[in-house]
C-alpha cells in the first residue's frame, strides 16, 4: 500500500531526465539499436515475411515502454469503425496467458485467465471477436476464418511486431513523450523516436482536455487524448452509481494493477475522490489471491482492467471504475474509415 503520492523510482526519472545510470547503460541501449534496425531491414527487404491480411489492418501500439493509455484507443477504434460501416476483429498477443500453438477466438464475455486481461476487456466494451496467440499473424488468420465477417482488423499493440502487415499504424504516448529519447534499457523507447515520422497517427494522452484546436493537416496526424470516467459498476451485483457519489466519502482505498497506476488515482482526484490509501499494482496483476485484506476500507475502486479479473474474489468492496476516451480531433475516425476504404486489399 502506498501514500496517496508516490514518489518516481531513479529508473524512472533517469529514462525520463536522463543521467549517470542511464549513460552508463548507453552500450546496452546501442545494441538494442542495432537489433531493431536489423530486424526492420530483414523485413524491408523480404528476408522475413510478412502477413498481408486480405483486409485492412491498424496497429494501436507504443515505442514507450508501460502503460501509455493505449486500450481506450484501440475500443474508441474498434466501436468508431463499426459506426462507421466495419465489422472490426481484434487481434492481441494475450499476455501473461499459455496460449499454445493455435490461436484462441471469442466473442464477449472472456475469461481473463484464458484470453489475457487486455483483450477480455476489449471483447466485453466492444463486442468484436478477439483472437490471441504471441504471433499476430497466427491470430489474424484464426481470427478471420472464424469469423470471415470481420472486413478489418485492430491489433492491439504489435506495433514492433513486423510479421503482420499493416496499413495503418497509430502511436500512443503520454506527456512523459519520448523521455531521455534513448532506447532500452538506458531510456524507455522500443525504437528510436525518429520512428514516430513514419507512423500514420500519433496520439497524445494528456490527461484532462486542453481546449487547443486540433491540427488535423500534419503527417504524422496528431492527436490529443483524454479519460473520461464513467458510472461506476459495483463487481458483484452490477449495480450501478455516479461517481460524484463517492465524492467526499470516508473510508475509501483505491487499486490499480495498469503500467501507470498513478493515472487511475489522478482521474480519481480529479473527480473530487480523495482516496485514503491507493494501492499500486504490478501491470496485468493476476489476482490469484486477494491483496485487499489488509485495506480497511469500505469501498475499493479499481479499473476496468482489474474488474475483469476481480469478480472471483467475492468482495463486496469493489467498485469498477470505467474510463472513455475522448479525443481533440473530432474527425479522426472519419480519416480512418476513408483511409482504410482507399487502401482495402482488391
């Protein structure tokens, strides 16, 4: 359990400012360098293969290591592509999960523990089938023979992931940016920043709305985003109350398992929820056992993410937390839907 603030670790503030542990890994973080270039120049030049779905196929991912916010975007994409006309299909790799050698396809709601938090969360919010499996290819070929409906796919995260072609690639980041801008493990970044050029979308998670314009004539087309929370869920009975309602209450403790808890407890504040003690999880925590025991507390919030892997442990203090995303750029998925009609596979 931690205070309401926590401080960041010096790894954290090394990738973010830069310093004496982080030169120190530089090395490390040049070989890294020249292991990306070499893969994208095997997949340049054919030496690997790539998977060319034969439909349309967007990448939601990051070059930021953790969490940068990038489920809500890929749920905004799948439902603002179905209002749109698409019957979207969803590909993830379903982390933390043995997987074996054949893809797993589902449609609503899906077991965590057999699917991964991430794309049980997006088969429920959404209601597109989901196939995972570590190669997105597998899980694209899976997922459209079991649902040969499907007329576009979102990958969820697989941005590095070069064995699945695409046609569409959208960045998420937060305000940490690019950070000290060096590659792992000496910063944060998977690739270098320069790869944010060749990305079609890059969208900027800010936390709260800004009331700047957007700018919608650049290439990569920039974007800001934001969560909104919704009506919070009780976990074991469904019920449903605003979350003002918890508001200036006594007694309440809230969790995150995310890669930026931190952000959850921001929105919380931000709605006026001042929780007497946060409890930050590791990212994908699998809540085998129940680590609210020692929360005394009456009431618990948590995100969507953990709500989906919360309902086993019978707690009547659990209360889910929904977040939307919102986004400065009220013509983005129109772009999208037109991109995609341009560049669909004849």
């Amino acid at each position: 359990m931690s205070t309401p603030r926590s401080s960041p670790s010096l790894l954290a503030r090394q990738w973010q400012h830069g310093g004496w542990l982080s030169t120190l890994l530089s090395p490390l973080a040049a070989l890294t360098a020249w292991a990306v270039a070499r893969k994208r120049a095997a997949y340049a030049s054919g030496a690997k293969p790539s998977y060319r779905a034969p439909v349309p196929v967007v990448v939601v991912g990051n070059i930021y290591v953790g969490g940068t916010g990038k489920t809500p975007v890929v749920i905004a994409t799948v439902q603002g592509l179905r209002a749109r006309g698409f019957t979207p299909g969803v590909v993830s790799r379903g982390y933390g999960v043995k997987i074996g050698p054949d893809a797993r396809v589902g449609v609503g709601a899906l077991a965590a523990n057999l699917y991964g938090d991430e794309p049980a969360l997006i088969a429920r919010a959404t209601g597109a089938p989901v196939s995972v499996h570590p190669k997105r290819a597998l899980a694209a070929r899976a997922l459209l023979q079991a649902h040969p409906e499907v007329d576009v796919i979102v990958s969820d995260d697989g941005l590095q992931h070069l064995a699945l072609a695409r046609d569409i690639e959208i960045v998420v980041q937060d305000a940490r940016g690019v950070g000290n801008g060096r590659l792992l493990p000496a910063g944060p970044l998977r690739e270098p920043a320069q790869r944010l050029r060749d990305v079609d979308v890059v969208v900027t998670n800010i936390g709260e709305p800004d009331g700047r314009p957007a700018d919608s004539g650049s290439r990569p087309r920039p974007v800001r985003m934001w969560l909104e929370p919704g009506d919070a869920r009780h976990i074991e009975d469904g019920a449903t109350r605003p979350l003002s309602a918890f508001a200036g209450q006594p007694r309440i403790a809230a969790a995150a398992g995310i890669g930026n808890p931190e952000r959850f407890f921001t929105t919380l504040r931000a709605a006026g929820i001042e929780p007497e003690a946060t409890l930050p999880l590791p990212d994908h925590h699998d809540y085998a056992e129940s680590p609210f025991q020692s929360l005394s507390a009456d009431t618990i919030l948590v995100t969507s993410k953990d709500a989906i892997k919360c309902a086993a442990l019978h707690d009547r203090r659990l209360w889910e937390v929904p977040v939307q995303a919102a986004f400065s750029d009220p013509q983005l998925f129109d772009w999208l839907a037109q991109a995609l009609r341009q560049r669909a596979p004849t």
